[in-house]
C-alpha cells in the first residue's frame, strides 16, 4: 500500500487532512525561514540560501575559476553557502535541532552546488590537509558527516531530498551526496520529479524507476515528489499510477489553486489501492 500526500508552503493547506504526509516548507532556498508546524515533516534548506549570498557573497561556494554560486550564475537558480563554512554550519544544525524537536525533518539541496564547486580558500586548504587523495572522496566526507550530524539532532525520522539523477555515481560527482554513505543516518530519500503540465511522463517514471533501482540494496523508503501545479487530475492519476511499483510514497506539491485537484487525485489512486469487496 502506498502512502500519498503533499509538499506546501501555506500553513492552511499544510494542517488541513490530505492524506498519509504533509511536507512543509519552513526554510527555502530564498532564504525565507517560517516557524515549524508539528505533525508534519518540515522542510529545511541546507545551503540553498539566496539571501545570505545576496548580502555575503563571500559566503557563497565557488567554482576554480572564480564563479560563484549566486541566483545568476548559468544553470543555478538560487545561492548556494559553501558547505564548508563553519559558521553556516552551526546555524544550520542549531535551526535543524529546533525544528527537529517537533518531529520529522526533510533537509533540500543538501551537497556542493556542482562538480565544480567548491574551490574556495578553506575547501582548498581542507582537502589538502585532509586523508582524501581524490577531492570528490573528500567532498562526499563533508557532506555525509554533515547529514550524520543532523541526524543526532531530529527527534523523529530524517529525510534527504537526493536532485533526480539515478545514474551511478552522478550525485557524489555532482554534489558529494552519496546515498550508501548517507543510508545509516537518513530515514528516507525524497527525489522531486517535478514538471510544469507533464506533457510527456516517460521520463519521470525512467528516473523513478534507475532510483528504486538504485536504492533497492539500502533499508530506505523512497519518496517521489510531483507537481500539481496546472495538471489535470486524470493525468496526475495515471502518472502516479505509473510510479506506484517504484516509490513507496507520493507527495505533490501544492499550492490553494490545486487543492481540490489533488484532494481529488489522492482520493482515486487510493481507491485503486483498495481491492474491491466481493460479497
Ligand atoms: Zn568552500
């Protein structure tokens, strides 16, 4: 039986009865911080902070060559805190402490920003200083012993939104994120598979599928997250009926305009779950 629910940043739908989980948004990567709600899995962005790069940009990671990790550097669309900042990394487990006493907590954009990053002063001088020779070992240490750190602070269940790459070995050679290195500390992966209509879907149910593929040796639940935003219910049904073999729960995030389509949708695809009675 799988488990259905939502992702949202508005505190009414977030305590209104959609479904198995609610998943809110208490900071984002623009830098907005909310109070938490109990009973749902708040969600905390790590280093995806828009706001603190804005007015640090000296924070911000940064490639080799000199690019920062800013809302407009090609292919980034928020600011990305280099990981390795002592002082951001502090703040942020103090912050995932204080929510996670509430409960379950969902950490995004957990990782280095991109293969290229991160080059500043202090990751140079970390990685050398280090045991690793290979600097993606040495980047993939730094983001597991984070997790791990955070994971002595959650009172409830951990989990850890992975980017939608399934291929072997991409997200320790994109952001250090390894999922084998980060199973004993995480209850559960999130991978948002997220897209404006969906108007093909081939491709969502190829990514669900290399990562129930991937994690399938690794004791974790697998949640895949879709959007609703401006999708009609019957394609929402059909695409989460595609995805049902490969995650063990759904969440689709949802703003007020689409909560009677995804009240909707939760309500069909458990109806389908429910074998029906015969007398
Ligand atoms: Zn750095």
């Amino acid at each position: 039986m799988d488990m259905y629910g939502i992702l949202t940043a508005d505190r009414d739908l977030a305590r209104a009865d959609f479904g198995d989980v609610t998943h809110v948004f208490a900071d984002s990567v623009d830098g907005t911080r909310r109070e938490p709600l109990a009973g749902v899995a708040n969600s905390i962005a790590c280093w995806g902070d828009t706001a603190t790069v804005r007015d640090e940009p000296e924070r911000a990671a940064v490639t080799a060559d000199g690019t920062r990790a800013t809302p407009d550097a090609d292919g980034h669309h928020w600011g990305t805190v280099c990981p390795t900042d002592p002082d951001y990394r502090a703040a942020l487990l103090e912050r995932i402490e204080r929510v996670g006493a509430m409960g379950d907590v969902r950490l995004t954009t957990p990782g280095f920003p991109g293969a290229s990053f991160c080059h500043c002063e202090r990751c140079d001088r970390e990685f050398a200083a280090s045991d690793h020779e290979e600097r993606d070992a040495w980047r993939t240490a730094v983001i597991t012993d984070f997790i791990a750190a955070a994971a002595e602070c959650v009172e409830g269940d951990l989990l850890a939104t992975l980017y939608p790459d399934p291929y072997p070995g991409n997200l320790r050679e994109r952001a250090g994120v390894d999922p084998g290195s980060l199973a004993p500390f995480v209850d559960e992966f999130v991978v948002p598979l997220c897209d404006v209509g969906y108007g093909t879907t081939y491709w969502v149910e190829s990514l669900a599928r290399g990562f129930a593929h991937e994690l399938e040796d690794l004791e974790l639940d697998l949640t895949i997250q879709l959007s609703a935003d401006g999708v009609d219910a019957d394609r929402l049904v059909g695409l989460t009926q595609q995805l049902e073999a490969h995650a063990d729960t759904i969440v689709y995030g949802t703003y007020p305009d689409d909560a009677e389509t995804v009240r909707d949708v939760i309500r069909r695809v458990r109806e389908a779950d429910t074998p029906a009675l015969t007398v």
